[in-house]
C-alpha cells in the first residue's frame, strides 16, 4: 500500500509539477515569446521598409544619375561645339593676320617703289622739265606754230562749253 500511495503521490506531484510548469508557462514564458515574436515581427517590418525605401531611394539615385550622364553628354556636345567654333575662329584669325600681313607687305612694297620712284623723280624732274620746256621752246618759237595753238585751244574750250 505505501508503493501505491507512493506512486499516487508521485503522480499527484508529477500533476502538479505539469500544471506548475503550463501555469508558469502560460503566465510568463508565452507572453515573454509572444512580445519577443512582435519584437521581431517590428524588426521584420522595419527592416522590409528599410529594404523597400532603400529600393526607391537606390532608383531615384539611378534616375538622377541617368539625368546627369545624359547632362553630362549635353555638356560635352556643348563644349566640344564651342571648342570647334573657338578652333574655326583661332583659324580664320590666322587667316585674316596672314592676310593682313601680306597686304602690310605689299603696301610696303609699293610705299618703297613710290618712295624710289619718288626720289628719282625729285633727281630727274628738274633735268626733264629743263629739256621739255627748251623743246617746247624750240617747237613754238615760230609765231605761226604760236598762234595755230592758241586758235586749237580755244576751239576745244568753246566745244567744252
């Protein structure tokens, strides 16, 4: 008997260590996991908003960065355009002080001539009008030369009139 009321004891402790055990259970290990699942499900949504707007923020930086590449190309047309323009009007100023150069050259040229023949003129003249007027002298020394002059001169400026 004292085996049988042993083992109902033992029984009845085994119950109640159950019921301690699912009472305790209940009343603090289920809602320590459960507020520790919610902790982790927050986590879990936090993270999955993190994650998504991470996703709409690494777009909008891929969307801006196609904005500048495609800038950036604009840009480069632009200045390489402008580049070609400056080279044209680097090549066309060349042009114009060769151009101009050349013409200073020629002036040059000329104004040396104008000032050679200049000189020779100031030599020469004095000597070719000496020996044109004693020609002229000489050619309309006879009266009658004379006066056949004077009458052609008149007669061209009556017609002038």
């Amino acid at each position: 008997m004292i085996d049988n009321v042993n083992i109902a004891f033992r029984i009845l402790n085994f119950l109640v260590l159950l019921v301690l055990i699912y009472y305790g259970s209940k009343k603090y290990l289920v809602p320590s996991f459960l507020e520790q699942m919610e902790k982790y499900g927050l986590y879990l949504n936090g993270l999955y908003n993190d994650c998504s707007s991470l996703k709409s923020d690494s777009r909008l930086i891929i969307k801006k960065m196609h904005a500048q590449d495609e800038h950036f190309l604009m840009m480069q047309k632009r200045f390489s355009t402008w580049k070609n323009a400056c080279n044209n009007k680097i090549e066309l100023d060349k042009l114009d002080r060769k151009e101009i150069d050349n013409n200073i050259q020629k002036r040059f040229v000329m104004r040396s001539e104008y000032v050679k023949n200049d000189t020779a003129m100031q030599k020469e003249l004095p000597i070719i009008l000496d020996v044109v007027s004693k020609k002229l002298q000489i050619k309309y020394h006879a009266i009658d030369v004379q006066k056949r002059y004077i009458n052609e001169l008149i007669d061209v400026m009556k017609e002038q009139l």
